[in-house]
C-alpha cells in the first residue's frame, strides 16, 4: 500500500513534468517559451523555500537574498572570469549552500518572528551590496551581456525551445531532489518533526541543530541555482532580485500552493507566476493588486494551499494526517499545561 | 569636526522621532495582537497620500492635512481586525500560528501598495514644507519644518503614553498585551481592544507619513524601507517592548546620521541590519528586555 502511494506520487511528479514539456510544442513561440522558463525558476525557488520553511518551520524573509546570490555569482563568473556558465551554476549554489549554513548557524538560537525578522535583514544587506559594491555588481542597473548556456542554437525559437527544455529539466531535478529528501529520507522527517514540535523533537533524540542547518544549507543551494538559471535564462541581473518583494513573492506563491508540500508550492508558483502574467494584459498594476488578495484570501480561507484541494482517495490520508497533527498538538498542550502547573 | 558632529545629531534626533511614532505602533500591535504587521508601511504611505490631496490639491491647511492623514488612516486601521486577522485567528484556534501572520499582512501590503499604484501612478508626489524659515543655532540652521516634526512626535508619543497608562481603554490594551485570557476572565471586549490597537498603530504611522511627506516624497513604496528599518528597531528594543522600541529608534536614527561622518553614505542603511543581527546574537530580548520574555 505504501510503495504505492510513494509509487503514484512520482508517476504524478513525472507526469507533470513531461506534459510541461510537451504542452508548449502545440502552439510554439519564443514568448511563451520566455514565460514558461521563468515559471520553472520560480517554481523551484518556491520549492526550494518550501524545503526550509513549510518542512521545517524556519520561517525565511531571506530568500530574495540566496536567489541574488546564486544569479549574482553565476554572472559574475561569467562576465568577469569567463568560466563556463555551467561551472558558475554549481558556484552560485554551493557559494549559497556556505550562505545559508553561515546564516543557519546563528539562526539556530531563533524562532518564528525572529528567524523571519533577520533574514529579512540577511535579504536586505544582500540588495545593498549588490547596489553599492559597483566594480563587481554593476551597481543599481545590474549586470548584462555574461552570455547565456552553451551550446544552444542561434535561431530565436529553436532557441527559447532548447533553452526551456534544459531550464525545466534542472529545475525539475531539483524539485524532486528536495521532494526525496522530505519525503524519503530520516532527514524529511526530522524536518516535520521540528516544525510540529521542536522540544519534542529534541526530546526523542533528533538533533535539531544539524537538521536545521541541513535544511539551511540544502534550501539556500536551490535558491541559488534557481538565481543562477534565472540569470542565464532571462540575461539581466540588478539589485531588485533581493527585495523584499521576491521574498513576498515567493510566500504568496507557496501559501497559495500549500505549504509543507514541495510540489504544492512548486505547481503554485507555476499557477500564480501565470495568472499574474496573464493579468499583465489587462494593466501591470492590476496584477499585484490581485496577487496580494489572492494572497490574504487563500492564507485565511484555503490555509492547505491548492495540494490540500485534492480529492478522492488522497483526501482520507490528509485527514489521517490531520488527526496525527491534532494529536501532536494536543502532547504539547498537556506538555505546557505541566509547565505551567 | 565637533560642529557637524552636533548638526548630524540634531538630523538624527528629527529622524529618531519620526523613527519612534512608527516603531512604536508597530510594537504596540506586535504587543497586543502578536502580529508583526508588515504592512505598516504602507499606511505611512497612505498618511503621505492623504495630506498631498489635501495640502496640495484641496489647499487645506497643513493642520487638517495633517488630521485627515492620522483619523484616515486610523479609520482604514479599524477594518483590519474584523476583515483580516479576526476570521484567521478564529480559524486558527489555539494552533501555532506560524508564519501566517506575517504571510498575511505581507498579502495586505502588495495589495494595498499596487492600490496606491494603481489610483495614485508610481509619481514622487512633493509636498511643500508645512512652515518655512530656519532656526539659527549660530553653528547651524535647523529647518522649523523638522523641529514641527519633532515636537509633533513628542506630543503625540506623550498621549499615547498617557493614554495607555490613565485611560479605561489604555489600561484594558495594556492588559491584553500582558495576558489576553486574564483580560477577557475580567471582563474586557478582546476584539474591541485588538481593533482598537491596530488602528492606533497604523494611526501613528499614517501621522508619522503626513509630517514627514514634504522631506521625503510621496510614492507608493515609501514606507516600505521603513518597515524593514522599523524591524530592526522593534529587535533593538525587544520585541513588544514599547519603551525599548522609543530608545531604540532613537540609537538606530542617530547612529546612521552620525554614520556618514565615518562611512560612505551608500552604506547608512546598511547599519540598522547590521546591529539588529549583532543583537540578536548578543542581546535577543533587546536593549530594555528581559531574558525571560518571549
């Protein structure tokens, strides 16, 4: 029963993957490849916060500022040391990876409000930097013209085509990189088991520190190769890639997917990134006023996300899943009340 | 040296003060309804908006512009609780919140920051010093535009202290910050406390945005550096803590203006993360907290 279900989870995964591959061959052009593209990044930068802060419970503000690092670190090999740009996506991730376990280490005093608060401070410092360290960022306009992946052909479909099929490739491997390790290793369930209840996790043994800084170091490496695509896909990397912004974007997108899921945000931020490209038609402001009701609405009202809309069969282990929450939850109740007493 | 030294301290102390009506509503709310509200920048804005359509446009007074900008925002504020924070918390029960909170004001700051966009265009708005003239110190001028803002941010931080301490309602806020069951065994209407607190908050930061508009313009995302900033000062002076967050603007706005004597001034803003990460790691109950609060 249960090689199965883990059985049809990833005949669903490849699945979508493939059709999203295949879909765009049935009307062709370089737009939709451009959008498509940067759908995959986004996607697997949401999976990539879902890792951290739907796993675990370590709530990042900051990932605005790893997903600059990663498209930051991947240009600027390339336009100033000219390496292979695919030598910069392997830096830009394991140079994040460094990132993240420097900003994990000090965050592991930290919680909720906290942890939130200075990554959000992590973020900003990152946006700084790249505005005002100019011989090397290029300053507030950012840096262009570091070439793209090798090796692609010159014509503009062909082009977008190849490029789209290499970027969701990666990007796919990394989600379900993330997706087997939350789901199939000791590690993914530490990570539950930390976000539930950190003192009880602790008290049966998980050592929090480690798996918190796994989470860390693993989520900030993602973060960073989607940084390093977007770069090699989109071409222009400027400060703006580590506002605050890309963090709430990023959040609006993994709530909206539901969180603690992996594929939930990943499809999430595949859904609203389109949504709200397709609003663009009818005005750019009227797609930001949209993603931030769509935002509040689902945080109040849909808190599981669309992976928790599921029906038929899945829908008794999410309830199954609901009572063992309920359960922990009321362990730590009656832990507190003799706390308390 | 030692005459700019005083000038920049003066600049500091007139930011310190638009630092503090801010970060003092911020605290409040945190304080109150444990929710940090990442919005609150954008009622900064919106005090900005309203005292540009009323000096600028209406030619009203800048006193009225002034009162529009605080009683517009602080009704704006009341809607919060009932719309927004009521319905998740009842749907939340007496389950860890998370990062709920913060993803849902965080949904309510683009929605009404794209608002303002989209009515107000993404413009810089420039509103006119409400007085005009200096003040000569012999070693500098002090603009009375500044000194208005001050003295405005000292008057209103004295109400709301005495509010809170003298008055029924005052007294039932701060009861409710201290222990919310404990308040609502003896009587006290949470909901209405919890409106109420928001809307002061958002209130001080929609004055904080009218005073400070003619310095600054008036744009969309203005008050969002401020909440950031706000956050570090809120971490400086414990998260909650109402006197600490008042000190902690202060250090933060004078530090920074004192800053450009030494550092490049590109980096100015750089400095209020920096101490509220060395904070953290050093002093996570802030400047007046103790180790024992949350």
């Amino acid at each position: 029963m249960i090689v199965s279900r883990v059985m049809r989870r990833w005949l669903w995964f490849s699945g979508a993957v493939a059709t999203a591959a295949a879909a765009p061959f049935v009307a062709p052009h370089p737009f939709l490849f451009n959008l498509l593209i940067q759908a995959a990044v986004w996607a697997l930068l949401t999976a990539s916060w879902d890792l951290l802060s739907g796993y675990t419970g370590q709530i990042s503000f900051g990932h605005s500022g790893f997903f600059a690092i990663g498209a930051y670190t991947a240009a600027g090999l390339a336009f100033h040391l000219h390496v292979s740009p695919w030598f910069g996506l392997v830096a830009g991730a394991a140079l994040c990876s460094l990132v993240g376990l420097c900003v994990g280490f000090p965050a592991l005093r930290l919680r909720g409000h906290y942890l939130a608060l200075v990554t959000l401070g992590f973020a900003e410092i990152i946006r700084l930097v790249a505005q005002n360290w100019i011989s090397v960022t290029g300053g507030p306009f950012g840096m262009h013209d570091f070439g793209t992946l090798p090796g692609l052909p010159a014509a503009p479909l062909a082009h977008s085509e190849v490029l789209y099929l290499v970027v969701l490739a990666i990007a796919a491997a990394a989600i379900a990189l993330a997706l087997f390790v939350c789901e199939h290793t000791n590690a993914g369930k530490a990570f539950r088991a930390i976000r539930e209840d950190q003192v009880l996790a602790e008290s049966h043994g998980i050592n929090i520190k480690i798996y918190k800084l796994y989470a860390f170091s693993l989520s900030a490496a993602l973060a960073g190769l989607a940084g390093g695509l977007y770069a090699f896909s989109i071409g222009l990397v400027d400060p703006n890639l580590a506002s605050p912004l890309t963090s709430a974007m990023i959040l609006g997108m993994a709530v909206f997917g539901g969180l603690g899921t992996i594929w939930g945000p990943a499809l999430g931020a595949v859904l609203l990134f389109m949504m709200s490209e397709g609003l663009r038609f009818i005005g750019v402001v009227y797609n930001l006023i949209a993603f931030g009701a769509v935002i509040m609405v689902f945080v109040i009202f849909v808190p599981r996300g669309i992976a928790g809309l599921k029906l038929g069969r899945r829908t008794r282990i999410s309830r199954r899943d609901a009572t063992q929450s309920k359960q922990v939850g009321a362990a730590s109740d009656s832990v507190q009340q003799r706390e308390v007493t | 040296m030692l005459e700019s030294i005083l000038e920049f301290l003066i600049l500091g102390i007139v930011l310190g003060g638009i630092y503090a009506m801010f970060s003092t509503g911020l605290t409040l709310i945190f304080g109150v309804l444990d929710v940090i509200n990442v919005a609150h920048g954008e009622f900064f804005a919106i005090g900005g908006y309203i005292v540009f359509v009323a000096v600028v446009l209406l030619h009203l007074s800048p006193v009225l512009g002034i009162l529009a900008a605080t009683s517009g925002s602080f009704l704006l504020g009341l809607a919060i609780y009932p719309l927004l924070i009521k319905p998740m918390k009842r749907r939340l029960g007496r389950r860890p919140q998370g990062p709920l909170f913060l993803v849902l004001t965080l949904g309510l700051s683009t929605f009404l920051q794209s608002s303002m966009l989209a009515i107000g265009g993404g413009d810089y708005l420039r509103v006119p010093p409400f007085v005009r003239g200096m003040l000569d110190l012999t070693f500098t001028a002090v603009s009375y535009q500044r000194l208005l803002i001050l003295s405005v941010a000292a008057v209103s931080l004295a109400a709301l202290f005495l509010f809170l301490h003298f008055h029924r309602q005052g007294m039932a806020i701060r009861a409710v910050a201290l222990n919310p069951d404990a308040a609502q065994a003896v009587g006290i209407n949470l909901g209405m406390i919890f409106t109420l607190a928001l809307a002061l908050g958002v209130g001080l930061a929609g004055m904080a945005g009218a005073l400070i508009a003619p310095l600054f313009n008036v744009y969309p995302a203005v008050g969002f550096a401020f909440t950031i900033k706000a956050f570090a000062i809120t971490i400086l002076g414990g998260l909650g803590n109402l006197a600490g967050a008042l000190l902690a603007s202060f250090v933060i706005a004078i530090v920074e203006t004192l800053s450009v004597l030494v550092i490049p001034s590109q980096w100015q803003n750089v400095i209020a993360f920096a101490i509220m990460i060395l904070v953290l790691l050093i002093r996570p109950q802030g400047l007046l907290g103790r180790a024992d609060q949350k």
